[in-house]
C-alpha cells in the first residue's frame, strides 16, 4: 500500500510553520521558513518544498493540504481590501452609518474614540426601490428599471466588489436573487455577496456589515487561494486543499473563496484545533489552551473535547456575526516591554511589543528595550544551547543590560528586576484564561492547562499554579502546534435561519423539519470533495431566549431528546442562564435563529508513540543557575528528542527542544506521556 500524507500549514507573523504527517503510523516532520507577507504563498510553497526535502517524500505523495491563514484578517488590520458597493432597501442606506450605540473602551472611550469608515462608503451605496415583510410577503415588487439605473450609475466608480443586503431578506431572499441576476449581467466579473446567503438571519445592521466585510475581504482571498491551489495542483496534481475556518473546523477552497467572512480568526483557530488533537490522544477531554507568541498570547476553553465556540467575531473594531472559537486575547508574549512610567513608578509589561525586527535585544538583532524573552534570558530559563524561532542565538549580556534598566528604574537588582517582569506577564496571562473559565462559570480546577507557541511552555507550569489546574500539557513540537491543528481538523459548515417563535406556538415535528432542512443546505457545500459525503455528522443549534429578553443564548438540540425537544431546549437554556448569570426566570423562552452543523469524517490518523526511556541521564545536557522565588537554584537541563515515555523530571529542571524551551518549577515534576507529552503536576499531587 503506497504511503499519502497530510500536510499543515500555519502562517504567522515571522514564521510559517509546516507539518507533515503520515496518514498510516502518524508519523510527523516539521519545518519552518521566513513568512513572506506581501504574498503569503511563496512562504507556503517554500515550506512544503523544504519539509518534502527533509523527510525524502515526494510531492505526489501528498493528498491533503490544510492551512490557516491570516489573509482575510490581515486585510481587514490594515484596510486594504476591496472597493465595496452596497445595495440596500430603499430608507436603510445608511445602516451602516448609524450602526449600534456602542463605544468601546472606559466610560471616558466616547472622548477619544475615533470611529473607522465603513467598509462600504455611502457614496457607493444605492437604495433599491423593493419591500418584503418580515413574515416574507412581498409588500413592493422590486422597481427593476430603477435598479439598473443605479447599477450603472455604481459601476462606473469602479467597484471591485458588491454587496446586497435588504430587509427582511432573511425570510424571502427573490429580491437579493433578481439583484444577483441584474448586476451580474451589469457588472461582470464584480464578486457579488448576498446576505441571504453569507448570514440569513435578523438584525439588519449585523447582517449588513457581516455581508459587506465578506465582499471586502473576497477578491484577495479569493485571489489567493485560487493561486495557491493552482500552484499546489501543479506541483502535486490531485490534491484537495482546505482552508481552516474561525470556527476551527476545515472549508473546501471552493466555499473559502466565496465566503472569506468565516476565516477571519483562522489563525488562533489552528492552535485550538491542534491542542484538542494533542490532549485527547493523552486522555484529556476538558482543556485550558494557551498559546504565547512573540506580540500576543491566545486562550481559550476546551470542554468534553469541543472548543467553546461565540457567534461573534472580532477583528480590530469590525464585528461580524460569524462562528468562531471563543479566543481571547491579550498583548502579552516573549517580545512585549517592559517599562516603568515616571508618574507611578510602578513597572508594567506591554502591550506594546519588540515584535520580531529589532526584537528582544537576546535576538542580538540590535534590540535594546527589556521584553519578556530577556527577562527569561536572566533568570537562566533560557539556557545558551536554547535556540530562538530555530536557529537564532541567545545573547545573555544584551539581555542583561536592557534589564538593567528596569532595575535601576526600581532600585533592584537585575535578577529581582526580571522576576517582576516574569510575574507581572504571568498575571496578564491569568486575567485572560479568567475569562474563559470563571467568569463564564467554569472553575479551571476541572481543567488540564496545554501550553504551547514558542514561549508557551517557559510560563506554562507557573500558569498552571495560579489557575489550579493540572496537569500542564507540554505537546511536543509545541512551537508547530497550530499546523497540527491545520492538519487533522475535519470539515465544517453551518447553514443557520431566523425563526423567532414561542414555544408555545411551535409544533415540535415543524421544527425538526426545519432543521433538517437547513442541514441538507449545509451539507450542499461538500458537494464534489471526494469521500466527504460518508461519514459526515450533523449537529443542531437554537438560540434561544426569554420573552421579552433582547439577549440570547446558543442551545444545542438533540432531535432525538427523551424529555422532547422543546423540554431539552427548555431545561438546558435555564441551566446555561443560571450558569452565567447566577438566575433563571419562570417565563415562555422563545426561539430567535436555529442552526444545522455539518461535521466531515475524522481523519483516521493515530498519534505516534515514543519509545520509552525512564532513565533519563542520557538526555541530561548540563545544569543551568536559575531565580526563582527570589533564589538561585541548580536546574538540570534536558534534550527533550532524547526522553522517553516514562521519563520523570524532577524540578527545577529545564527541557529544550528546536522551537521552544520548557521550565519545570521547584516542587513539581514533569511525567513523560506515551504520545511525547510532558505532563507537569507538583510533586504531591498522586
């Protein structure tokens, strides 16, 4: 039987990580190249080539191509998307404008708040002359010939995409259709985007800049991707390339290019989506990740092993209704500074970042700010035979002498200096995992801690102490782990109405027919991937609400509930009610959207097992003089490619590898997993 291989592929900020997998033993190898920001694909295709060089695979062997990407986010940061016309009903041109009554920020935001330009101007937005009802009666036909007035009118300002968002066209899409028809025969070649299509449910405000931040995003992602799978067909004739979606689940490249809205948080979705992967093989089903990179560190919350997932994603001050996996984020990571403000001398590290260029001044890329990486540098976390991104040198005396700064700021010394920094990120780190386990009623204590990114696994273990939660998961190849996500995900896709009814109105046998006929459109984007259309599951969900209440609450829904689907959804709303706002009420609870999920097959894949090793002295590489607690203490330090299952670290004790570096505190212990995990517990925990 001929060997095929799975590849992933992650696109960060510096670096591209890729990783290839073995379908048949699970077998892995690894490779990171420079990004290429001004065309991702050329890092992308660099990789692939590289990793194939390293593991003497050929190309052709190669079935499934996985990628997160930051394309669509990346364009949405730094405005450079497409020129958007809009078509709304006529009397909402201004939608967009008007927007919501929200301002972010403290109560003093309003002051300073500089509220960005929508992404579809008014100037290149026209009123279609039409009505539909919100039960869907057509109220006014649409004028036609005043649309193509208008159309024309639009294309002779040179839009390079168009949206089409009218009211109440969730409950009656013919009007969006004829629209589509007309401008399709007006404006050639112009990507069009339906709201009945990309979001069909109320709120038209949220509908509207949902479906016009697809437009915005659509032609380079769609250039992109189309790019991309012509170059990878080429090279490997065949292949089927997907994308991974916010929701952490895949997409075909197909339904990717048509709706980019969903990839805005692909990124920080593949880390999750790997962390899942990791810790189920280790038997770990409820999980806290935390990923730490160079400007931000990611968390979120993996419950009975599915990542708790919101309707909202965020990318800047853009909001758009779309799922994506409950990421939160903080700027604090191995390149944020440290600085001590002249009015309250107190010492604060980030958000602002050294980033990769100059970098931390332990880059010895001409870095002079103290960051995280070089307070680590001083404690003796990160030993010189440490490597930074791979191959990059650990300059201990820059280090030192920017710490020094601090130190004088403070009147410490420099060790005392950098264990203030190390402490101060940690606890910005813990107020971002605080909101995702208890401030949405979860008590972390229930809950493993995997760590991973390049920085991920030095504050891993003192994160683990203040959240209580154990053991602390160090994943091999921890600074990789994202393309892992990339690269055994399943495919994913949703396909959502409104249906604001009470449930006293609703019979229950019209309800599961609705669902499950919006699971058959889910399931029409899978159309044409070959053995998609086996194996597939189907999820529901329903949000749900008091009467009367403007807030509502996701609801997953058993068609085939023993109490009745009405009960199910009844009693489990109460509960998540009481669970994040301490009360339910006795009232009718009314339903607002429903919603089918389609899960493709899971990749049959088995983690590779390591050999085991629990005499652990052949990895011993020397010992390292370390601060901590205000102490000097002796570490040993380990090659983490020379133990085994079983090995059992004692701490303090330093582990490195060729993308991260692992610290195991005094008092705890590090046990060596079948699958290569580490997994870190204090020493009296059985």
């Amino acid at each position: 039987m001929s060997v095929s291989y799975r590849l992933g592929v992650d696109v960060g900020g510096t670096f591209t990580d890729v990783l290839l997998l073995n379908e048949q033993n699970g077998e892995i190898h690894t490779a990171k190249v420079p990004s290429t920001p001004t065309d991702s694909s050329v890092g992308v295709l660099a990789g692939i080539e590289k990793v194939c060089s390293n593991a003497n695979v050929t190309l052709s062997d190669i079935t499934h191509v996985m990628h997160g990407t930051t394309v669509a986010t990346n364009t949405v940061l730094t405005g450079t998307g497409a020129k958007v016309g809009l078509v709304t009903t006529e009397g909402y041109r201004q939608v967009l404008q008007i927007a919501r009554s929200f301002v972010p920020g403290g109560l003093g935001g309003w002051v300073i708040y500089q509220k960005s330009e929508p992404m579809a101007p008014l100037e290149l937005t026209i009123e279609a002359q039409e009505r539909v009802g919100a039960d869907g009666t057509i109220v006014k036909e649409l004028d036609e010939v005043s649309l193509r007035e208008s159309l024309v009118t639009l294309s002779s300002q040179n839009i390079e995409a168009l949206t089409v968002c009218l009211i109440n066209s969730f409950t009656n899409p013919v009007h969006e259709e004829k629209i589509r028809e007309i401008s399709s025969e007006l404006l050639p070649g112009i990507p069009i985007s339906l709201s009945s299509d990309v979001i069909p449910e109320m709120q038209e405000y949220e509908r509207t800049v949902t479906t016009v931040t697809n437009s915005y995003v659509r032609p380079r992602v769609e250039s992109y991707i189309r790019n991309l799978e012509g170059e990878l067909q080429s090279r490997m004739e065949g292949v089927t390339l997907n994308i991974l979606r916010s929701d952490g689940g895949l997409a075909s490249a197909a339904s990717a290019a048509n709706y980019p809205v969903n990839l805005l948080m692909s990124g920080p979705a593949g880390g999750v989506a790997g962390a899942i992967w990791v810790a189920s093989n280790a038997g770990y089903k409820n999980l806290l990740t935390l990923d730490i990179g160079g400007t931000s560190t990611d968390v979120a919350l993996v419950q009975q092993g599915a990542a708790q997932l919101r309707r909202e994603t965020t990318v800047g001050d853009v909001t758009v209704r779309a799922s994506s996996v409950d990421v939160r984020t903080v700027g604090a990571g191995g390149g944020s500074i440290a600085h001590v403000p002249e009015l309250t001398q107190a010492l604060r590290v980030g958000p602002q970042s050294a980033g990769a260029e100059p970098g931390p001044a332990a880059y010895g890329n001409g870095g002079v700010e103290p960051t995280v990486t070089d307070a680590n540098v001083v404690l003796g976390y990160l030993p010189s035979e440490s490597r930074l991104g791979g191959d990059m040198t650990i300059d201990a005396s820059a280090a030192r002498s920017a710490v020094e700064k601090i130190a004088n700021g403070l009147d410490l010394s420099v060790e005392r200096a950098a264990e203030g920094i190390y402490n101060i990120v940690n606890e910005n780190m813990f107020g971002a995992l605080r909101l995702v386990s208890v401030e949405q009623g979860h008590d972390p204590r229930d809950f493993a801690l995997i760590a991973f990114g390049g920085a991920g696994p030095l504050h891993a273990n003192a994160l683990g102490k203040l959240m209580g939660s154990w053991p602390v998961i160090i994943p091999p190849g921890p600074g990789v782990l994202c393309a892992y996500g990339d690269a055994t995900t399943r495919l994913r896709n949703e396909a959502s109405r409104t249906l604001i009814r009470r449930f006293s109105t609703l019979v229950e046998e019209d309800l599961i027919r609705e669902f499950w006929k919006l699971a058959e459109n889910a399931e029409k984007s899978f159309a044409g991937e070959e053995t998609l259309t086996t194996g597939l599951e189907t999820a529901f969900q329903a949000d749900v609400r008091y009467h009367g209440q403007g807030l509502s609450l996701t609801v997953e829904v058993d068609l085939k509930d023993k109490r009745g689907v009405f009960e199910g959804i009844a009693v489990d709303f109460d509960m998540m009610h009481e669970k994040l706002f301490t009360f339910a009420l006795p009232a009718e609870k009314e339903l607002v959207n429903i919603r089918a999920v389609i899960l493709g097959e899971e990749a049959n894949i088995q983690a590779q097992s390591v050999k085991p090793g629990s005499d652990i002295s052949a990895a011993k590489s020397g010992s390292q003089s370390i601060f901590v607690d205000g102490s000097k203490l002796q570490a040993e330090v380990y090659r983490r490619d020379s133990l085994g299952s079983g090995s059992l670290i004692i701490g303090p004790a330093i582990v490195t590898e060729m993308d991260s570096t692992t610290l195991i505190l005094p008092h705890h212990q590090g046990l060596v997993d079948d699958f290569g995990n580490i997994l870190i517990t204090p020493e009296t925990q059985d």
